[in-house]
C-alpha cells in the first residue's frame, strides 16, 4: 500500500519536504469494515488548509498521518450491509492505494457507473457546492448579472452553468485566452474577463453594463477589488474560497481595504455568507444528485476533466492546482 503522508506543514506553497511517500502493507478489513481500492484521487484546494495547523472549520491532518482526499474506489471484500465486492464508491479514502471503511459517508455506484471519477467533480463535492450556494445564498433571478470567479475550476464551470440554466446573465473570470474561450464557447457563459490581462478592472465593468447581483467568490484579493465598486445595491455573495490567499505567508501591501468593503456592504445593503458545503449544505445532496444528473445526462452541464496518470504525481499536480496549472478537475489516476 503507497501512501502519501504529511510530513511537514508548509510554510507558503508546499514543496517537496511537505508530504512523503511511505509504503505498508495491505490494511486489512475487519468485523463490520469493507476494504476499498482507490482507482481516483481529487485534489482539491481545501487540502491545503489541512496541511495547516491554523484555526479552521475542520482539524489539520496530523503529522505523519496520511493525506485527507476524496476517492473513487472500488470494493475488494465487505462486511458492510449494502457494500459488495466489485461495487464503485465515493469515499474519502485519501493519498493511498487501499483504504479500510466501516461505511460511513460512503456511496454506493453500483457494478457499473458511467465515468465513475466524475463524482469527484459535477457530480459530487464541487457540483455540490456550486448548486447548493447558487440557489441557496446567491438565490439569483431571471435577468440579473452573476459574476464568477475562478470560471474555468470545477465550481465556477458549474456555478455559470447553473446560472445560464436560470436565465440569468453570467460573466465569468478567469486566468488566459485559453481558459476564457473554453468558459464562453464550451461552457455557454456570455462573456469572460481574464484578470491577468492589463485593464482587467475596466474590461470586466465593461462586460457588467448592469453591475453585479450575484458575485460567487472563489478567488478573493486583487480579483474582489475590481467586483467591489460594480456591486449593485441588494447584491448576494457566496464566499465559497478564497484560493489566491491559501498559501499566503502574510497580509497584502496596504492600504487597508477593510473599511472600505464594510461601508460597501452597509451602503449597499449586501448579504456576504461564507458556508461549508457539507456542513450548510449535506443534507440537500439526494436533490442535488438527481437534478444534477439529469443536468448532466441531457448535456445541459459540460464537465471538463484532466487526468494525471500516477499516485506518486499528486504532490507536484497538487501544488500547480494551486498556481492556476489545472484546466478543469484534476484527478488522479492511481491504477492503469
Ligand atoms: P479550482 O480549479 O477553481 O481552483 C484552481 C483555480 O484557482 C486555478 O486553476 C486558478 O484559475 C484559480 N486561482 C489560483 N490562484 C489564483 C489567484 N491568485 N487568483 C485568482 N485565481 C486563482 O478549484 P475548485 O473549483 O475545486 O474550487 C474553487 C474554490 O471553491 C476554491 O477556492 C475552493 O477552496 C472553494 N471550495 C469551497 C467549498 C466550500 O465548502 N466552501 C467547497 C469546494 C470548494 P485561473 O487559471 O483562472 O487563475
């Protein structure tokens, strides 16, 4: 069994210190426990807050510890009531090849699911999460503006998407030519602004001839900045992540903005709520699925995967999900 354990808490990006492949043997199942063979590992850019000892909604992974990660993973024996051998799941089985369950928050995908990973993506977590706060903090209406950051990322694809679906107008924002195309011509969203470029500030008011309703964060610093003057009165904002901060080792050159986006939200009486997709939203999940499934089997949601062959290539692929390297989900292959 290779796993990748925490070695380290970075300091900023990790690096090559910060995570070490250990191997053991095969776990075994015991009474009430089913042994799970991960085929698909996601990275998702919650780990890095894992990694970091720091206040946070959940605990860090312990040192030495292996890595938290969703999985797809494939039933090799079960003494689990519904779990049977050759059965697909979504668990969390983590940076490893085999992990023991006693399944709980485990789902079962039956013998034969289509594109079984895809439930690390649209159809799982990250799908959640954009449709859960969409509808549920972001509430948007029928001809309103909605801006999303981090447009071409497995949630922001999915927020715009969903927004189109209900009529709205949806902008989104995004790193380069390539991936701003993908949003507009692949994704159907009526426009995409790439922040990298130089006059991004004007270039998405531009695109805004309205404001903004509804703007999804996923990103926060220099890409808010440039959303806050645009807001209109009554906006809603679901802070969803915060992505250009996870490995900042300090504060931004001022000036301090906070008083400034608190006079934002006074004046223009605006809802900000943070939320956690499991913990604010878990509950709505069997909606989600079946909404989302049908969403995705009729071609109403395009779903953009990139795959990265080789459980010993996760630590590099994860870092450059957090430089901006990924072109829709990544996931990990484990098994040819
Ligand atoms: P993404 O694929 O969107 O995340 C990676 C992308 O983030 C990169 O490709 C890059 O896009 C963008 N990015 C990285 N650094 C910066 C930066 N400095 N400025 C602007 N953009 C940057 O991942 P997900 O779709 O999985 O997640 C999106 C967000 O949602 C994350 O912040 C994540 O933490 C959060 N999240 C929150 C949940 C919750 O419960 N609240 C649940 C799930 C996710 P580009 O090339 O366009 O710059």
């Amino acid at each position: 069994n290779r796993k990748f354990v925490l070695a380290e808490r970075p300091h900023g990006e990790p690096d090559a210190d910060t995570l070490r492949l250990d191997t053991s043997d095969v776990p075994q199942a015991g009474k009430g426990e089913m042994l799970l063979q991960n085929e698909y590992l996601s990275l998702d850019p919650y780990m890095r807050g894992r990694m970091s000892d720091a206040p946070s909604y959940a605990d860090p992974v312990a040192l030495g510890e292996v890595m938290i990660g969703g999985t797809v993973a494939r039933v090799i024996t079960s003494d689990v009531d519904g779990f049977a051998e050759g059965d697909w799941v979504q668990a969390f089985g983590g940076w490893q090849d085999y992990a023991v369950s006693d399944g709980s928050g485990v789902i079962n995908m039956g013998q034969n699911p289509d594109n079984p990973s895809w439930a690390l993506g649209v159809l799982g977590m990250p799908g959640l999460t954009a449709w859960a706060g969409l509808t549920q903090i972001g509430q948007p209406k029928s001809g309103e503006t909605i801006v999303v950051a981090g447009a071409s990322g497995p949630v922001g694809a999915t927020v715009g998407q969903i927004g189109k679906i209900l009529g709205c107008r949806v902008v989104g924002i995004a790193g380069g030519d390539e991936k701003c195309a993908h949003v507009v011509d692949t994704l159907g969203f009526d426009a995409c602004v790439d922040y990298k470029a130089d006059g991004f500030p004007d270039a998405l008011k531009d695109a805004t001839p309205k404001g903004i309703d509804v703007y999804w964060e996923n990103v926060g610093g220099a890409v808010f900045d440039a959303v806050m003057p645009l807001l209109n009165p009554l906006a809603r904002i679901p802070v969803c992540g915060l992505i250009s901060q996870y490995n900042a080792t300090s504060l931004p050159d001022g000036p301090d903005r906070l008083g400034l986006l608190m006079g934002t939200i006074l004046r223009k009486r605006m809802t900000l709520r943070g939320f956690i997709v499991f913990d604010d939203f878990g509950h709505l999940y069997p909606e989600f699925a079946n909404q989302m499934g049908e969403w995705v089997r009729d071609g109403s949601i395009q779903y953009r995967e990139e795959m990265i062959a080789g459980l010993e290539q996760a630590p590099e692929a994860f870092v450059g999900l957090l430089r901006g390297d990924a072109f829709g989900k990544r996931v990990v292959k484990l098994n040819d």
